[in-house]
C-alpha cells in the first residue's frame, strides 16, 4: 500500500440544526472504524462544540489552541469510542465562528500531519449555510446531506446545496433522511428534495439511505454514548452500518480539483497503486 495513499474525507451537513447531524457523524465514524478503518471525527462546529459533549469526553485543548499556535492538532486530538480519534472544537468562543479564509486554511493544512493515522476524516459541520460551513464541506470529497420531514429542513438543505453547486462548483451530494417512520418515507423527501434540485441546478444528488425514528437514539445520548454502541441491534444502529458500508466502497478520490482541500499535498502526489 502506498504511503501516498489518499484519505477519504466525508463532511456531514445539513442545513439547519436539528436533524440529527452530529449523531450521524459520531455514528457513522463508530461503524467506519468497526471496518477497521482508521477514523478522525472533526468537530468543525467551531463556536458551539458538541462532539465531545455527546461522547462524554473531556476535551483540555481545542481547535482554537492549534489556532493560536499553542497546540498542534496531535496534542488536542481525543481517543473516542471504538477507536476514533475525536478533534475537538471549542464552545462559547465568539471569534470561532468566523474565521479569515487565511485561519480555514490554516486549519485545513493543519490536518496534514495527522495523515499518516487516518484513513477516513469525517467532519461534523456546524448547521447553516456560513462561510465556515461551506468552506469544510467544499474542502471535502463527499457532502452527505442530512434531512428530516420537515419543510425547514428541505429548504434549508437545498439553500446549501445551492450556494455550495453556483457559487463553489460542488456537483455531487449524497442524502440521508434521519428520523424516518418508514423506509418509504425517506424516499419520499429525497424524491422532494431531488426534484427542486434537478430543476434548478446542475447537481447530483445520490440516496444514501434513511435511519429510523428510534427511542435508543435519545437514551444513547442521555448516557454519552454512541447509538451503535448503546444498542448494537437496534433498528436504527443497523441502518447507520448500512450507510458505512456503502461509504467505505466509495472510491477515494485520488487527484486534485484545483481548490483549497485536505490533504492537498497527498493529492497531488497521490500514488494510487495500493487500490
């Protein structure tokens, strides 16, 4: 296998808060890593931290002292469950959430040194459509979209997925609709969402797969542990292991695109001979 190796890089996001976007991305990199894949979870929720508050961990240094260049990112980096590395970010610092493009960047090269530990980064993006949320999730491979069946939260999903394909030449989506009733429910909001898509911008967007209402998910949080964890055979556990499995078959993107991204170095040298 190639040093050069690339990384894969999955930002979940979704729009507005809510719909269940952290707990996605805690979940999904609990189950990448029991593919026995090496998993960074980014908490890029930078001003208001959750990751580590759902897991139960106590998080001494941030995202903001490898900011301000008292850490580097391996000194704040926090052992999660089942083996992901967990970034954390801060909570309760206004200038978090409104970084100069110089601080994101900043940021996302940071992530070079960790490269040689991971082999998935998720990132947990904040909610909204700021600039902060945009720039992680176009620095991305993968945007997995996270909808529920409210008119919010489909409005809001395309209102990123739209400044994200105009403005960002971002074409390709993927979907989860969260706290489904029934499997043909979440077809149903990914045919709503898809269908204003298609009319009026030049993206695609893929299905990846819906996760049942489940009364576990609320229990696991109230006990500061991942659902898949807290209940393994669960409904909605199962179709979280679904969805990573399909995503550890996504092919890894191997060269650059011409855009500030992570690992961009790695791209750029990329070997790929290992696949």
């Amino acid at each position: 296998m190639s040093a050069n190796r690339p990384i894969k890089v999955i930002a979940v996001t979704g729009g507005k808060g809510g719909v269940g976007k952290t707990n996605m991305s805690v979940n999904l990199s609990v189950a990448l890593a029991e593919l026995n894949r090496r998993v960074v979870l980014m908490d890029a929720d930078l001003g208001l931290a959750n990751v580590d508050v759902l897991l139960g961990l106590q998080a001494r240094y941030t995202i903001a002292d490898v900011l301000d260049g008292s850490k580097t990112l391996r000194d704040v980096l926090l052992n999660g469950p089942g083996g992901v590395k967990v970034v954390p970010a801060s909570s309760g610092v206004q200038q978090m959430t409104a970084l100069s493009p110089q601080e994101h960047a900043a940021l996302i090269y940071a992530f070079n040194e960790l490269s040689e530990q991971m082999d998935v980064l998720v990132i947990d993006t904040a909610a909204g459509i700021s600039d902060t949320v945009v720039s992680f999730v176009r620095a991305a491979q993968e945007a997995i979209i996270v909808v529920c069946d409210e008119p919010s939260s489909i409005t809001d999903a395309y209102a990123l997925i739209k400044i994200l394909n105009v403005d960002h030449g971002v074409f390709r989506f993927r979907v989860i609709a969260n706290m489904t009733r029934s499997n043909q429910e979440g077809i149903n909001l990914f045919n709503k969402l898809n269908a204003v898509c298609e009319r009026f911008l030049d993206a695609s967007l893929q299905y990846l797969g819906n996760v049942p209402f489940d009364e576990n998910v609320r229990k696991a949080v109230q006990k500061r542990q991942p659902l898949i964890q807290f209940a393994p055979r669960s409904k909605a556990a199962n179709a979280v292991r679904a969805m990573a499995q399909k995503i550890d078959q996504w092919p890894v993107q191997a060269s650059a695109r011409g855009h500030l991204e992570f690992f961009l170095e790695r791209l750029l040298t990329a070997d790929v001979s290992g696949y």
